[in-house]
C-alpha cells in the first residue's frame, strides 16, 4: 500500500471511532451490520426476504 492509501484508511478509521464513541453507537452499528448480513446470507439461500421483515422477526416481543 501507498502512503496514500494509509493515510485515506487511517483518516476513515478516526472518523468513524469519532461517530461511534459510546457504547450506544457501537451497538447500533452493529445492529445494522448484523441485519446487513443476516439479510445477505437469506438473499444466498434463496429465502424470500425483505429488509422490514427481518427487522420485523428481529425486534418482536419476547426475544
């Protein structure tokens, strides 16, 4: 990699520690990239899925 790149990268990397300080925005992101891949892995299997269902399935009372 160039120092370019590195720089790029590293200033990424700094900017999103910035949004994601707290415990709170951690978990968010997380959320969302666990829906992200959760839908993906659906999409591979040939299972019908939009994304309202799985969040849907996701956040129903009792789980």
């Amino acid at each position: 990699m160039t120092p370019r790149q590195i720089q790029k990268i590293e200033q990424r990397l700094s900017q999103w520690r910035a949004r994601h300080a707290d415990a709170a925005s951690l978990r968010a992101a997380y959320r969302a990239k666990v829906l992200d891949f959760t839908l993906s892995s659906m999409a591979l299997e040939n299972e019908p899925v939009d994304r309202t269902r799985v969040a849907a399935l996701r956040t129903r009372p009792g789980r």
